[in-house]
C-alpha cells in the first residue's frame, strides 16, 4: 500500500482548534441525483478508504463517564457536499492533478457489481473521465480544495 500525498504531521494534529485551523481540508463530493440510501453508501465507502489512507486525519480515542472508549473521528472535520454527475467528474479529474492531495473515488461499478473482482475489472477498462463517480474524497491543502469545491452547497 502507498501512502497519501496528503497527510497531517504529528504536530499539526490540533484537536484543541477549530477546524477551520487545520492545514489540509477534508470534503466528500456526492453525485445529487442519487437517492438518499446510495449516497450515503457512497460517502462512506469513499470516507473509508480515506480514513485508513490519511495519516493523522483521524483524532485520539475518546472514553466516556462508563470508561468505554470510542474510536477518534475526524479532528479537522468533513464537509459532504453535491455536485451533478459532470461537475463530479470535472472535480475527480483536477483532483488527480494538484500535488498533495488525496483522491477517493466511488466509481457507478462499484454499486452495480456484487463480486470485488468483477468491480476490478470493470473500472480496469475505463479511462478515469469515463469512471462515473458516485462520490469522491479529496483531502489537501486547504486553498487547494477550497478552488476544486468553489460553489458547491452542502449536500441536503
């Protein structure tokens, strides 16, 4: 496994800030036609392989009054936004352009196949413009998301 090009030093990891204080941003752009179920399994399919990706994206366990300890969750936070199906893959394409940043991508085949390895084959015969994103992750420098997200709302 590689690792991101984007990824939080140990003394970047803030939790005491607001996010808004990180260095690099975290956004899941999801395609706005999709129904609220497929969306949702989009986001976090792509949130995933970001999560495990990321060094430092996530913050130190939390325990609560019962001692029960909680895993971290994202210190620097997430914005889930919409997009329409071009402008998603306009965004997946710049994305894979721009130096330190982390790309996620929930491909159309990866919610219409059953088998792991029939979803391998069918994004290995696509050229990236082609891949129909359901949903992408992109983590970077913070300027850098702000100009490839510039206008989108909040998914609703």
């Amino acid at each position: 496994m590689t690792s991101s090009p984007a990824a939080f030093a140990p003394d970047e990891i803030r939790t005491g800030e607001p996010t808004r204080a990180a260095r690099l941003k975290w956004v899941i752009v999801v395609d706005e036609a999709l129904p609220s179920g497929r969306a949702v399994n989009a986001s976090v399919c792509v949130a995933a392989a970001t999560a495990t990706s990321v060094d430092g994206l996530l913050g130190p366990d939390a325990t609560d009054a019962d001692s029960l300890t909680h895993h971290g969750l994202p210190w620097a936070g997430c914005s889930i936004l919409a997009a329409d199906r071009e402008k998603l893959t306009r965004i997946l394409v710049a994305a894979h352009t721009k130096d330190e940043v982390h790309v996620a991508v929930m491909p159309e085949a990866a919610q219409s196949t059953r088998v792991y390895d029939d979803y391998l084959e069918a994004v290995g015969v696509l050229p990236t413009e082609e891949l129909s994103p359901l949903a992408v992750s992109i983590v970077g420098p913070r300027n850098r998301i702000d100009k490839l997200v510039k206008g989108l709302s909040l998914l609703p």
